[in-house]
C-alpha cells in the first residue's frame, strides 16, 4: 500500500467514527420526502414517474389537473406500492382542490429540503443557523437559461439586491478559523452565466461574452467594493467555453486584475478538464493575482450522455463513475501543487475524494486553512460536522429562489440522492463497509477491486431516467430542463 493510501484510510476511517457519532439518514428530513425517496431507491420506474411528475407540478394550477397529472402518471405502477398508489389517486379524485393542495405542498416540502430560502431575508435565517455550526456559505439565485431577456435583466437586479442585503445583514461576521480569512470572503455568491443573458449559442462563445461582460461588471464592481466574492458556475458543457472565456476576459481587464476574489467551476466528470484547468493555472499566473477553483465531479452526466448520443456527438464525460472520481484525485493534485496562485474549495460529499484532498495537503505542508471543502445544502449533514470539528474550512452551497425556478435544481438534487452510484446512498441507505468505500478509483476503473460502489452499464429504466431529467414532456407538450452545477 502507498504512503497516500495509507494516508487517505486513516483520514477516511477519521472521518467515518466522526460521522457514526451522529447517525443519520441520507435524507435530514422525515415524512413525504422521506418516503418517495425511499420508493424511487427501491424502483427505477417509479423514480423516473415521480420526477416527471415533480418537475411538471410547478406549471399547473387547477387542482383538477394535478390529479390528472398524478393518475396519468402513477396509474401503471406494478411494484409492491401499486394498490397504494391507486387507492392515494382515487381518494385525490374525491376532493382535486385539496388534493392539488396537499401535493404542492409536499412537493414544495421536498424542494425545501435543498432550497435555503425564497428570498434573501428568508435565507439569512439559515445562513445565520449555519454559522453557529461553523459553516460558511455561497448563495446560488435560482434559475437558469433563461428564455428572454426581459428574465435575464431581473435576475441581474436580484443579484445585485442579493449581493447588498448579505454585505448589510453579515457586517462584522469573523472568519472562524482565524487564519488566511483574506483568502475567504464572508460574502460569496454563485451566478449562472445562462441566466444572464437569453441567446446563448454554443457555437459562438464570442456574442455570449460580448453580452454579458456589460452585464456583469456592475455586479463586480460592487462585489469588489463590499469585499465579497463572485463565483462562475459551470452549467452544462453547451456553455463551458462561453463561461471560460468569460472568466478570462472579465478578470484581465485592469479593473479586476488585481482582485482575488474571483472563482470558477472544473467539473472533473468531463474528458478534457484537466486541460481546462491547466490552462485556468497558465492565465492566472500571466495575471499575475490568485483566484478560486470550485473543484466537482459534475451534476448531469445522465444529461451529457443522453444528448451527446442523440445528436451524435462525442460523449464529453468518462463513461464509469471511478474514472471521476480518478479524475477529480488527478486535478486534486494539480491544485494542490500550484497553490501558490490558485485556491481550492473541493465539492464533494464522498468520503474517499475529502480525505485524499486532506492527505494531499498534508503530504505538501499546505495549512488546512488554505483550502475549503464545500457541501451541498440539505445533504451530507454528518460530514459537514465532522469536517467542522476537523478544524477545517466548510462552505455549504446555499440556492434562493421560489419553486418553479428551482425546480430542475431540485430534479438534479433527487438524481443525486437516488443514484445507484452515488456515495451517500451507498454510506447511508446500503451501509456499504468503509474500506469499499475509499478504495483508490483507479483500482476500480481496472477492475482490479469488486466494490459495491462500482459503475454498472445503465438497463432500460435507468436510461429512462437519463432522459427524463434531459427532457420532460407529457402530450407534446415539452419543456426542457438543462443541467447546473
């Protein structure tokens, strides 16, 4: 065995004993959202029927026609649940208004659990919750690919509104860590490019910068004078170009050259991210300032596969979840090494990815005060406290907004949680052994271990699901939900 994975086991196992000391499920709350996870894990039909069902939920307003909705598509189920599922539709018939009531709110319910919060006001309630359990925050307006710009200028106002009442309501927040604060802004919030701007092309990156530069220096400009930090998410891979060369652009003009406070995603899922990152680290030393990198595996692979394969194209993601996650170690360590110009904040709940970061820093003497770890909100809750009581940096990705945007956010959330593949499943809900758990993923991509965690070829359903999330439609009637994050 290696130094690092010697390493890694001990940190991982750290982690795992600190983890056991608070129990918990996969998912922090009980009851109805408990339950349709519970269903969609054991299902792979019934979990592609229920995202249909949640993602078209928000458009409809008559009672009546989300019962139709929930007969039309529940109606078939033929696993254990089927009598179940009909007698709950036949009682929603009985009485549609309180019926379409009491699943909206359900459904609103389970878009809380990762939503912290309609508007700014409400979410500082959560952020200040957050900071007496040592945890820092990135806000993320919710939506995304906007089809008008009429959309595209109010999301602008709400994040200059968003960006104003955090630096109002945290004045006077201390960094809990006391070291490197300067490198971590109390102050940070995610922006969509797509959301900024309603004619993105893939094909003509140019126009998409030439747009939204104008549109993003003001909310710069402002963040740079509040002492707050701007973060770039990274969408899908239709605009990764168009978000690279923004960042470039934006942060070499002479006003915001010398601003450090400036992040950018790599999503360790695609092919040719580890070239993206090189070329990230290239331009940051000609420019001479640091900046961020938000380090993830990606959210929609089921998405890139899917339409890749539909279109003909080259599939841009590794095809096997260990390759990721190989992937993600590899560019681990090309931050890690270059952490002269570039800060790290590490996105990810899987045990094996944290602790090999850990172990990396440790094995080049880079203070654990350098580099964050950052979590999703509504998910992972024991290793954020864990992490916490480490003594290291943790920042929860925190989304706002109301339901009908957030809603293909909250699709991504419950693929996330019901992922045949995925490491909180696999720790909380099928008790998979520790050791399976951080093993190297290169030794899973070779196949020279047998893990519970290891990539299966998708059946029939799960593609279904794949292209469920890709695009939703019920009478051809069509609306399509894009990757994030």
């Amino acid at each position: 065995m290696s130094p690092i994975q010697a390493e890694v086991e001990r940190r991982g196992m750290q982690i795992f004993d600190l983890v056991d000391r608070h129990p918990e499920s996969i998912f922090s709350k009980a009851g109805f959202y408990q339950r349709m996870m519970e269903f969609s894990m054991r299902d792979e039909h019934f979990k592609v029927q229920m995202f249909r069902f949640v993602d078209v939920l928000a458009s409809l307003r008559r009672g009546s026609d989300i019962v139709q909705h929930l007969d039309e598509y529940f109606a078939d189920m033929r696993n254990g649940y089927a009598p179940l599922i009909r007698t709950g539709v036949s009682l929603a018939r009985i009485v549609p208004i309180i019926s379409g009531k009491f699943l909206r709110w359900n459904v609103s319910g389970m878009a809380r659990q990762f939503i912290a919060g309609r508007n700014p006001e409400d979410v500082m309630k959560t952020l200040r919750k957050k900071r007496r359990q040592g945890i820092g925050f990135t806000v993320d307006l919710l939506g995304e690919a906007v089809v008008s710009e009429e959309e595209a200028a109010e999301y602008t106002g709400r994040c200059q509104e968003l960006l104003e009442h955090l630096a109002r309501e945290t004045r006077g927040w201390t960094d809990r860590l006391g070291k490197n604060s300067e490198l971590f802004p109390v102050v940070n919030v995610s922006v969509k490019i797509s959301a900024l701007y309603s004619q993105m092309n893939p094909a003509d990156p140019a126009d998409a910068v030439a747009h939204l530069a104008p549109k993003l220096r003001p909310i710069l400009r402002r963040a740079k004078e509040l002492g707050a930090f701007i973060n770039f998410d990274m969408e899908s891979y239709a605009h990764k170009n168009a978000t690279l060369e923004l960042f470039h652009t934006l942060f070499t003009e002479p006003e915001f050259r010398d601003w450090p406070h400036a992040g950018i995603v790599i999503q360790a899922y695609l092919r040719d991210a580890e070239t993206d990152l090189r070329d990230l680290i290239a331009w940051g030393r000609a420019r001479g300032t640091r900046f961020t990198v938000r380090l993830v595996k990606g959210a929609y692979w089921d998405y890139e596969k899917i339409k890749s394969t539909q279109n003909g194209w080259i599939i841009p993601v590794w095809l096997q979840k260990p390759e990721s996650d190989a992937n993600f170690e590899r560019l681990t360590r090309i931050l890690l090494e270059n952490e002269s110009i570039v800060t790290s904040a590490f996105g990810s709940h899987n045990v094996r990815s944290i602790a090999y970061a850990q172990a990396l820093a440790e094995e080049l003497r880079i203070d654990r005060s350098r580099f964050e770890f950052q979590l999703l909100y509504g998910m992972a809750g024991p290793i954020k406290r864990a992490l916490v009581e480490m003594g290291y940096r943790v920042r929860e990705y925190s989304p706002v907004g109301e339901l009908l945007p957030g809603m293909s956010y909250l699709v991504r959330r419950l693929l996330e949680n019901t992922s045949n593949e995925g490491f909180l499943r696999a720790k909380f809900s099928e008790h998979v052994s520790a050791a399976q758990l951080l093993c190297d993923p290169r030794e899973l991509v070779n196949g020279a271990v047998e893990a519970a965690v290891s990539a299966a070829p998708m059946d029939d359903f799960a593609a279904d699901t794949a292209a469920a999330t890709a695009n939703f439609s019920r009478n051809g009637a069509t609306r399509e939900t894009p990757p994030g994050d």
